[in-house]
C-alpha cells in the first residue's frame, strides 16, 4: 500500500463509496459511511439520497459533525422529518437500497453485535443498535466498515443485534425476514462479500501491500482466499482532493 499517499481509512472510505450506485437511497451512519457516501454524491452519484436515521435528507453539511444530533450536520437539508419519517415511512416501506453501519462484531454470516462483548469472562454492555436493527431488517442491501481484528471478525457474535443472515443458508427467510440481496464488508484489510448459496462471508478483494496471510491470521473465523483474488483499486488524486479539502478537512475520520 502506499502509505505516504493515502491513509488506511482514506482506502476504506473510497472503495466504499465506489460500491454505492447513483439513484440509491442510502441510510447512512457518522464516521466513515457518512464520509464515504458523501464522496460518491460528489463523484459518480449526484442523484444520491443521504438518509440520516434522525430524520435529515440530503443535508450539505460544511464538516462531519460530532453526532446526529449536531446541527451542523443537518446544514441545507433537503428534508426533514425524524425517526419515524425515517425508519418506518422510509425504511420499512422498502424503499431503502443500503444500510451502511459499523459495529463492535460481525460473524461469519453478516450478523451484527453493538450490545454486548465477552472480555476476560464477563460481559460488557455497550450502547446497542440505534437504529441499525431496523435498517439492517429492512435495507435491500447491507453494508458494514469495521476495524480488522480477530476478536471483532469472529465466528459467532456475543450477542446479535442487528440481522445479517442468522446461520446463512434460508435461515434468514425463514425467521419471516425480508430477503437481503448483499452483504458487504469493508475493513482495513480486505473486503467481503457473501458467498452463493451459503451467505457465508468471503474475501472479495485485498487491500494493496495486504497478504492473504495477514487476513487469515486476523479473522475469527476459516476464511479461504483464492491466488487470483482482486486487489482492491487505489483512491485517486480527485478523490483524496474531496476527502481532503472538502468532505473532512478536520480530518476527523480519513486521518
């Protein structure tokens, strides 16, 4: 990777937002969704609707904010309606294309943990879901940014917050779901995809300078990765320009 070029979370954020297709609507999370879904409205996708779950449309916020509820977020909305606007007009009436979440776990299977973890015995409560449980149950899509590490990549979550595709395979259609078309997870190593049939996660691509080696040793659960598997595209000059100048100048999430 070139490291004196662009940042780990500078990749994150552009291979994400080189996923997202002009048109969609996308619910979208603070930190690196929120930056990354930005890029692609400035880019490839002006017709894309950013959807905060607090109730905020198409905001053109001047910096990141610290939170959903920081006004400045909410800076020449198009809309604004709130929660229920959002997560029952919106959402739950499929109209949503992506959910673009984080958590403190992912499973094999897409599952999500934002709840509970296990450590040195005991459990630990978190802050829960917000609203990623709706719009993971809802989304026509789902995806994930998460920090590569063994203990956050797992086999199974501690707790399961937010619905991915329970133990793969039906599992989810048959606990009365509705159907979820992809899964996709971008870490700071590679990013997966859900495998046919199965809706077992699996390496789509790895990040440049990243072995295969280094994915294996890193992820909690037995991942094969073929010889041939693609090497994630590189940002380019425009976009870290964007990332850089106009979308976190603080830096606050690309740093």
């Amino acid at each position: 990777m070139a490291a004196n070029r662009f940042s780990t979370n500078e990749l994150m954020a552009v291979t994400a937002s080189r996923l997202l297709q002009d048109g969609q609507n996308i619910v979208v999370g603070l930190g690196l969704p929120q930056v990354a879904t930005l890029l692609a409205k400035d880019t490839h996708a002006p017709n894309l609707n950013i959807i905060y779950e607090i109730g905020v449309v198409n905001a053109e916020a001047v910096d990141p904010g610290v939170g959903l509820a920081d006004p400045r977020l909410w800076y020449r909305s198009e809309h604004f309606t709130g929660f229920v606007g959002t997560l029952g007009q919106i959402l739950q009436k499929g109209q949503v294309d992506v959910g673009f979440l984080g958590a403190l776990q992912i499973d094999k299977f897409g599952n999500l943990n934002s709840t509970l973890v296990e450590e040195e015995g005991r459990m630990r409560h978190f802050t829960g879901s917000g609203g990623a449980a709706d719009i993971a149950t809802y989304a026509k899509n789902i995806f994930v940014i998460a920090k590569h590490e063994k203990r956050k990549i797992v086999e199974a979550v501690d707790f399961i917050t937010t619905t991915g595709c329970l133990q793969g395979y039906e599992t989810r259609k048959e606990a009365g779901l509705p159907v979820c078309r992809s899964i996709t997870v971008i870490t700071n190593l590679c990013v997966f995809g859900l495998k046919a049939g199965s809706n077992i996660l699996e390496v789509k691509s790895l990040h440049p300078g990243v072995s295969a080696e280094s994915v294996i040793e890193n992820t909690g659960f037995a991942v094969d990765i073929p010889a041939d598997v693609h090497i994630t595209g590189e940002p380019d000059e425009k976009e870290l320009n964007l990332l850089r100048t106009k979308i976190d100048p603080a830096r606050m999430y690309i740093k």
